[in-house]
C-alpha cells in the first residue's frame, strides 16, 4: 500500500489504532509544549545512546538543510460563484458587474506550503531528499545552516523508491556528505539522525539500528532501516549517519499514533537509493531492469504442491508476451530461486534484486519446474517500457457451449462458452474452465475464488473443460497428493496459483 501524503492529512496506514506517517511537516505555524525532562528516569536511557557525537555532528551539520516546498492549488470555494443566466439582454451586464466585484475571471489560486529536510552530496549543488517532500511543487527553496536560501530545480524524481535529486546555483563550494554502504550495518549499530522537525530548524537525535530490511507496504521495492533515533514530520528527506559520519539512510517514515516519534522510524538504505540517484543524475528519469513476470509469494501449501520442500523463491504466475522472459523460455508455474546469482528467499526479494540491476544485462535464472532445476538466460528490458506497453494479442478461438456440469471445492464450473465470456466480460485471449458460481462458505471461497475466475491449469496442466478439472483433482488424490495446485485467471488475464487441500 502506497503511502499518500499532503502536508495536511499525513497518514498512510492505519493499524491497531496506529499510524504510518511520511515526516512531512506543514508550512502552517505549529503550536506545541516543551515539556521537562525527568531526570530521575533519564540515566538508563542515556546511557544506551551513541555519546560524545558532538565533534562528528559538527563535522556533518553544514551539509544538512531544510526544504521548503509551495504548491500553488486553485481556489475551490471559487466554484460556487453565481450561475450567470444565458441568451439575455443582461449578459452584459452581469458579466462586468461580477468582473468588477471578482467573481468572474481566472479561478483564484492559493500556496500551501511544506517543510522537509535533505542533505549535500555535491559541493557543486547537488542535494538529496524525499519525492513526497516537493511532488508537485512549484517552488522549492533551500536554507542552510548560515541563512542563506537558494532556489532549486529538480534534477529527477522517483515516487516507488521515494526519492528526489535537486541542483541548486552557488557561488562557492557547498559542505557535502558522503554514502556509506548499509549493507554492512547490523542491528545495534549506533546511528544519529540531523534534520528539519516541526520547523524547528537543524536538530539531532541519536539512536540504534533497532531492524533491517523491514517491509512497510509503502511500495514495491521496500527494505527499510529501523531506527529509535527521534525522527519526527520534517524529518523527511533528511540523513541517518553511521558512526563514520556517512549516510546510511534517508529518513522517510514513522510509525506513531500521533504523528509524534514513539521510537520507530524507517529510513531508505544508501544502496536502494544510490542506483537510483546516479540515474536520475545522469538520465533525469529511472532505468531499471525489467524481467517481465508475474509473480506471487510461495506459502506452505504451494511449496508441497510444488515439491519445494519448504516455502521460498517466487512463484511465476505469468509471463508477458512482450516481456524479456518469454524468449528466455520461463513458464508459469515456475519458481525463481535464484537472480544473477542472488538467492531469492521469498517473492519480494525479486523485484528489487531485478530492477537494481542494470538494462541489457544479461543473467542467469534459476528456477524449479516440476521439481527439476532449470537455469536460464535472460536479457533484461526496462521496467518503464514494459509498464507503458500494452497488450494486443488476442485469441480468435471461440470456445464451443459446454453444460456446466462440475461442482468441486464449493465451486460450479462451466464451459467457458461465448455467452458466459461475455457475461463476465472475460477477455478473449483468456482460456480454461469458468467459475460460474461458489458456495460463500465453502473453501474455494476461503482462497478468494469468485464467479468469473477462469481456471486454466490444473497441476500445471492446461484444462479446458469440467471434466479436465475433475479428473485432474482425483489423479492427484490416488497419487496421495495432499494439494491441488489451480493457476487462475480473473477476466483481465492477471493469473495467480491458488493451492487447494484434496485430501
């Protein structure tokens, strides 16, 4: 789940009563306490944080500024201006009374206004933020430390690994911090985070790395630090250094029922983001690799179908007709175990192992097909092209009226005949056995299956008729199968494989 964020309504996702907010902080003026410190309990605490970081925040401080993005929105209350009647003599007259009194003309235009943090990584101009920090800004301008203000130019943007790079004009060399690696960072490494919080201006607060590779469901190719150091909104966009006083992350979001730091923060890990960076400096846009599979993750029940063993790797749900893969010879029903030599452990390992790697490489595939490892081939497109491609093949094979004449699993199943391809707008190029009804309590209910599912391959075996289905469920029943596993299709064509208990 995308996080969607305003510099008014900040939550992304809400959780047992919680709250994962981007650290966006709103140009309006905030009212808040400052509240004393408790000293008695304080010690303990304390004691557990990175200390004498003074010399080393100093050595870092002028490379961290404050962002302010505007966003110049039309006036909504300006729509419910006055309907004007029409095809009168007073047309006229109307029109320039309104006119004289501001209600005709240009829609009014208002600025709101966004504040974030980011960091130098150029002398020449070059800094780092977040996308959602100036996504659809007009104007963006940087404070340093000394005052100074500088307007800026976006150079790229990237909103899946939420990222942006901008360039601003100086006169003289800019203090500039340098990346470090994050992937030799281990949970209980001291880190220190230096941004914009609430407006504030330049704070520091220090902590741990409390996780690693942490999935927040903010997009596709999430691996996120975990940090108790205080990040808060403003904070976005904003560095987390190691102890080396390199950037090991960028501080994005938090988890709190308040929009306040609890001590759970997630910062963008320097090697997701540097690939990324390079790009859009040198591209002004993203290139990354592009397989072109459909994927799913692998449960319990789909590795014994599949004779895996244990659950890993992703499962091929379907391959594009256009996309690097197909050529290559990878099938649905396939499990990739292993990219460019990079184990893959479960299915969102691949997007990421996938896009990071660079078009036209060409790398070894492994996967597992009917319980045999296969190595293939694959030269890798680009995932922008792949998205804006659109399918165009279509079958012209109109598959005759069977009877339904099958009930299995709660379902009843039909012949996909013209009529029903029609009443469940199923698009033609999709083939199998159709679901045309299902029990709701029954357990193809439970696995999510609804009338209109097309049922293509049973143990990945093509069917084409009730019969195929059935007979498929009792050969794996006398070969002491406990699983059944259905590749399913809905009426757009997007597959998936769906495990069915038959013992």
């Amino acid at each position: 789940m995308r996080l969607a964020p305003s510099p008014h309504s900040l939550a992304g996702r809400r959780g047992r009563g919680i709250a994962l907010a981007l650290l966006l902080g709103a140009g309006a003026p905030l009212g808040f306490g400052v509240a004393a410190d408790l000293a008695a309990g304080a010690p303990a605490l304390a004691q557990a944080k990175p200390s004498n970081l003074a010399d080393l925040v100093e050595s870092v401080a002028d490379a961290v500024v404050n962002i302010s993005a505007t966003q110049t929105v039309e006036d909504k209350s300006a729509e419910n201006m006055p309907q004007l009647p029409h095809g009168t003599p007073f047309d006229e007259m109307f029109e320039e009374f309104f006119k004289n009194h501001g209600q005709l003309g240009p829609m009014p235009r208002h600025k709101t206004s966004s504040l974030g943090s980011g960091f130098v990584i150029d002398p020449s101009g070059i800094i780092i933020t977040n996308n959602h920090v100036i996504a659809d800004a007009n104007d963006i301008t940087v404070i340093f430390t000394d005052g100074r203000k500088l307007k800026a130019q976006i150079v790229g943007k990237d909103p899946k690994v939420d990222v942006a790079v901008l360039k601003v004009k100086t006169d003289k060399p800019l203090k500039a911090v340098k990346f470090g690696d994050s992937d030799k960072m281990r949970v209980g490494d001291g880190v220190f985070a230096v941004g914009n919080p609430f407006g504030l201006g330049e704070t520091v607060t220090a902590g741990i790395v409390s996780a690693r590779n942490r999935n927040i469901d903010s997009g596709p190719y999430d691996n996120f630090i975990q940090t108790d150091a205080a990040i808060n909104k403003g904070n976005s966009g904003g560095p987390l250094f190691n102890m080396a006083g390199e950037v090991i992350g960028i501080n994005t979001a938090i988890l709190s029922p308040s929009g306040g730091s609890i001590g759970i923060g997630f910062a963008t890990p320097s090697a997701t983001v540097q690939p990324v960076i390079a790009q859009l400096e040198q591209f002004h846009e993203t290139r990354r690799g592009w397989l072109g599979v459909r994927i799913q993750n692998v449960d319990d029940q789909i590795a014994d179908s599949l004779g895996l063993g244990q659950a890993r790797g992703a499962l091929v749900a379907g391959v594009d007709e256009k996309g690097p893969a197909k050529p290559a010879g990878i099938e649905a029903g396939d499990v990739i175990v292993k990219f460019n030599g990079k184990d893959i452990k479960e299915s969102r390992d691949l997007p990421k192992i996938v896009a990071s790697t660079p078009v036209g490489t060409e790398v070894e595939v492994v996967v597992i097909r009917k319980g045999q490892e296969i190595t293939k081939r694959v030269t890798l497109g680009r995932l922008e092209d792949g998205e804006k491609a659109e399918a165009t093949s279509k079958s012209d094979e109109a598959p005759a009226d069977k009877a339904i004449n099958t009930h299995i699993f709660g379902m009843e199943l039909s012949g996909l005949s013209p009529d029903l391809r029609k009443s469940f707008q199923i698009k033609d190029n999709v083939k199998g056995v159709v679901v045309s009804s299902v029990d709701p309590n029954s357990p193809a209910a439970e696995k999510g299956l609804r009338p209109g599912d097309v049922i293509q391959e049973v143990n990945q075996v093509a069917v084409a008729d009730p019969k195929d289905v059935s007979q498929a469920i009792d050969a794996a029943k006398k070969a002491g199968k406990k699983t059944a596993l259905l590749l399913v299709s809905n009426a757009q064509g997007d597959a998936r494989f769906v495990a069915m208990a038959v013992q």
